[in-house]
C-alpha cells in the first residue's frame, strides 16, 4: 500500500517525520533511483527507497527515557564540537539508530525521549496532543505575588500567550514548579525572561505527561515499552478545553475529510468564478 515517503522513512526509524521532510526538500531522498518530491507517496514492496544512498529498511523500535545534563546539545552533531546526547547514546551499544524527541536547550537540564520510532515521535511533539511538561526552575531571587498572579493569568512570548496549567512554590519562593505544553524553544527561559528573570540558577524538566525523572542519574537512561509512554503521555487524548469551558476536539489527519476527485476548493472556485466573470466583460466589449 502506497503511503507518504515521510511517514514510511519515521516509520523505519531513521529519523522524526518533520525531519525526513527535510531530507526530501535536501534530495536526500530517492525512489526507484529518482529524487523524490515532498507528498509523494511509495509502497515499501514494491519501490526501491534509498536515504543517503541507502535502502530503507524497518528497525527494531527502541524507547529510552534519558536525563540530559546541562551542558550537551540535542541534536546529533555540533560544529561548535560541544558535547551531544549522541555521545550518551554510543555508550548503550546499540545498533538501532535513536534521536531526542522535543527540544532542552544546552544549559537546561532534565528529562527527554530517546527513541528511533519516528511515527511516535512525530504526535508526542505535535500541538495537537498538548503534551503537558513540568519544570522546576531555580531562582536567584523570590517571586512576588504580582509576579505568581502574571504567571496564573498566562504571558504573552513572541506574540503567543503561554498558558500555564499548574504552578507551585517553594517555602522561600525561589523555586517554582510549572506545567505548560509548549514546546518552542527555550520558552521557559523566555517566560521567565518577560516576569523578570533573565538569569536561572537552575532549569530542570522533572516530567513528560506522567513520566518522571525521579530516581535517574544525569546522563543515564532508562528503557521504556511504547506502551508505557502512550499510557503516562495520555496520547489518547484529543481534546483540551478552552477559556469559556467548551470542548475542542481534535481530528486526526487521517480521519479528516478527503476531498474527492475533481472536487474543487473554494478558493479554486472563487478564482474560477472571477474569471468567468472577467471573461463576460471582455465578450460584451
């Protein structure tokens, strides 16, 4: 069966599905020995798919919880030659090739998923499931009440507000636990930024959904059943409810409406009326 080339090369484990579009857009992707195009779409059985020159082939799926130390970057490669969480991966000794699922920025700390099942990856990042992350931020001075109650209202970080679903305090105020299920990047760091903190003592993801760092040493990994993280990651859920308490609920892309063969958008038939009409004017001159 005939499936997008994205879908089919996370799927293999190569890598996450927003990346494999990258690889395509790179030509880094072929089928049947021509560079493919993104929406294309192939058949495993059927067409040769090569990725950087090499056949597409499934791998056995592998999920890691995994504590990033400050001080290593998430991605597989620096030029800056600074530590990688590929360098904690090689001294597992295996062959499957894994990858970070989201984003913890070098000086930033704490819990991550390590895995080479692209298509998981792919809805544990997506907005669509609001996957809720915990962090305890350490800090150099108290939070004040007019600063606790701007966090509650939610802050606005370039030019989108960033709703925070629980907050709690240290006895002293200089520590603070918040939930929120966004995944730009730094955006703690920036929401702290705009109530005043521009220097963390500490930042530290202490939880993915229901999955916790407790227990874990920096650098040390755990392995984990795909059951377990669609359970504590709650990827079931499809909707979240808004400010007046109505419910919003999610469709996922393969559930949603396809347009039939020859059907037009309406975009399409606006144009296509706008010509029409042009093309009446022109007759009657």
């Amino acid at each position: 069966m005939e499936e997008r080339i994205q879908k089919l090369i996370a799927r293999a484990g190569i890598c996450s599905r927003r990346n494999a579009e990258e690889f395509i857009i790179q030509g880094r992707v072929k089928v049947n020995g021509v560079k493919a195009i993104l929406g294309q779409k192939a058949d495993p059985k059927t067409d040769e798919i090569m990725v950087d020159h090499r056949p597409l082939h499934s791998q056995k799926k592998r999920y890691f919880l995994l504590y990033k130390p400050k001080g290593y970057i998430t991605t597989m490669s620096d030029e800056f030659h600074r530590p990688c969480v590929k360098d904690l991966f090689e001294k597992l000794n295996i062959r499957e090739k894994l990858f970070t699922v989201g984003r913890l920025d070098y000086d930033s700390e704490g819990l991550m998923i390590a895995t080479n099942d692209g298509e998981l990856a792919n809805k544990i990042s997506h907005p669509r499931f609001e996957v809720q992350k915990t962090y305890k931020v350490i800090l150099t001075s108290p939070v004040n009440e007019r600063v606790e109650k701007r966090l509650l209202r939610g802050v606005v970080v370039e030019g989108k507000r960033v709703e925070i679903s629980s907050l709690n305090l240290s006895d002293d105020r200089k520590q603070i636990e918040l939930t929120i299920h966004e995944g730009r990047n730094r955006i703690v760091r920036k929401l702290m930024e705009k109530v005043g903190y521009s220097k963390l003592i500490r930042l530290i993801r202490i939880r993915i959904g229901g999955l916790e760092l407790k227990n874990m040493r920096e650098g040390q990994f755990r392995e984990v059943t795909r059951e377990e993280l669609e359970r504590e990651i709650k990827l079931q859920k499809k909707t979240s409810e808004n400010k007046e308490g109505n419910t919003k609920t999610f469709v996922p892309e393969k559930e949603k409406p396809v347009k039939k063969e020859g059907e037009k958008s309406k975009s399409q038939l606006k144009r296509l009326a706008e010509r029409q009409n042009r093309y009446r004017i022109k007759n009657r001159q």
